[in-house]
C-alpha cells in the first residue's frame, strides 16, 4: 500500500490541512495537521511512521517547495522533558500499544503490532515556554501544557484564534494514568485552558485525537479535571507500569 492510500486530508481553510491515517483504526489514531506559511510550513504530529508522510506530503501536493524550511512538530521538535526519550527510542515513555486488529493495511509482508517501535530521531528544535515559531505570516506561541506527558505542548494561533492542543485537550477522556503523568500538572493545564477561553484567546481547537471543537467545548472538557476516574487513576497507572515493560522496550530495535 503506498503513501497515497495510507493518508487522507481535507482543507479547513485558513491554509491548514487535516491529515489522518486512513488504516489505523482506533482511538489513538492522531490527527495530523499541516500549517502553511509564507515563509515556513509545521507539521504537527507525524502519525505511527508505517508510511512516509513526507512522500505523501509532496505527492498530494501539499508541499511543492522543497527549499521551503519546515518544523517538524512530535517528531524533530520536542520539549526538553522528552527529548532523551525521543532521542532513544525508548517506547516506554512514549508509551506505544498497538494491535493487529487496529491495523488494517500490514505495513510489510510478515509485519505485526509487536514489531511497532517509536524510532529513534535527535531532535532538532527545543521549544520551550513562550517561544514563537514564525511561518511568516503567522505565528504559533509554545506552551508548555504538562500533565498528560511531561513534555505535553500546546501551539497557539493569536491572530486566528486556534489552538494546536495535541494530547492536552480533546474531546474524549483524559489520561493522566501513564507512568509519566501528573495530575496536579494537569490541573493547573486545564485551569490554563480556562484562562483561554474566558480571555477570548482561543475560539477554535484542532486537537491530537478526534474532532475539532470550539472554546464552549474547550471550557467545558478543562472544567472536568480533577474529577474520579471509574477506575482510580494510581492504580491505572500501576496497571500501565506494568503492561508497558510487556509490550514496549525501552531500547531501540
């Protein structure tokens, strides 16, 4: 199966595409959004890896000008709090299950879902708290949003009003029961989160999973933190401490 059948996307305007990976289905499958600028184009997110995004970017005409200077965003660019993990491949902070049935396409003959590893990459780009990536006519504020991951960020768009949230928000529950998250980090995220919406800062959230939303909706899912869990969030984070060593390594391969 090639790139071009692996991806889809659509335009929502505002030179911002939605990419997806049209045969990973689950609920862990991320939205992949590509921002243009006229200067510099953000890639934000970059999917399992099981096809070269890259070679779909170009082949559906998304990207034309190879010159043209791109930040990868969750792949090259990374806060500081995961750069080692990043850097080593190490699946166990990155937290990686997948299964066969989530698969639909096989990425190679003789391929399966325990073969799956986050690559190793070094990253090229720090960003850290308060830092703007300029595309030219448009720039993206970074914030460190921790709680989910230690590293979590968000990208705000002042001037359009959006906000790239990846993991941080999205309209389905929050996991705060990795081994690396922190509640108390989370809280003061989302009452972060409220300060966006209730400043006007934010009318429009493209987040990491699902579907977009408004600031109502944004409001309304940082609201919610702190509340129980069904199952208490210590002991499934004593249940992810477990499984992860199981199904992930902590090495390269």
């Amino acid at each position: 199966m090639s790139a071009l059948e692996w991806y889809s996307h659509k335009s929502l305007g505002d030179s911002i595409f939605w990419i997806q990976e049209r045969f990973f289905e689950s609920c862990n499958r991320a939205n992949i959004w590509l921002v243009h600028g006229t200067e510099q184009d953000v890639v934000i997110d970059t999917g399992l890896g099981l096809r070269s995004l890259p070679e779909y970017l170009y082949s559906a005409g998304l990207l034309q000008d190879p010159a043209k200077e791109r930040t990868w965003c969750d792949g090259r660019s990374v806060h500081r709090a995961e750069a080692d993990a990043l850097a080593h491949g190490d699946n166990f902070e990155t937290a990686t299950w997948l299964s066969e049935s989530e698969v639909v396409g096989a990425s190679s003959p003789g391929w399966n879902a325990r073969q799956f590893r986050v690559q190793a990459v070094q990253p090229i780009h720090i960003p850290q708290e308060g830092d703007v990536i300029s595309l030219g006519d448009r720039q993206l504020t970074v914030m460190h949003m921790p709680g989910h991951s230690r590293g979590s960020l968000c990208l705000l768009d002042k001037d359009l009003k959006i906000l790239f949230s990846g993991d941080v928000v999205y309209d389905g529950a929050k996991i705060d029961w990795l081994p690396y998250s922190q509640i108390n980090d989370y809280i003061v995220t989302c009452e972060r989160l409220i300060e966006l919406v209730d400043s006007g800062v934010v009318e429009k959230v493209l987040p990491g999973h699902f579907d977009t939303f408004g600031a109502e909706r944004l409001y309304r899912l940082a609201s919610e933190a702190g509340l129980c869990h069904k199952v208490p969030t210590c002991a499934m984070r004593s249940l992810a401490s477990l499984a992860l060593p199981v199904t992930t390594s902590r090495t390269p391969s």
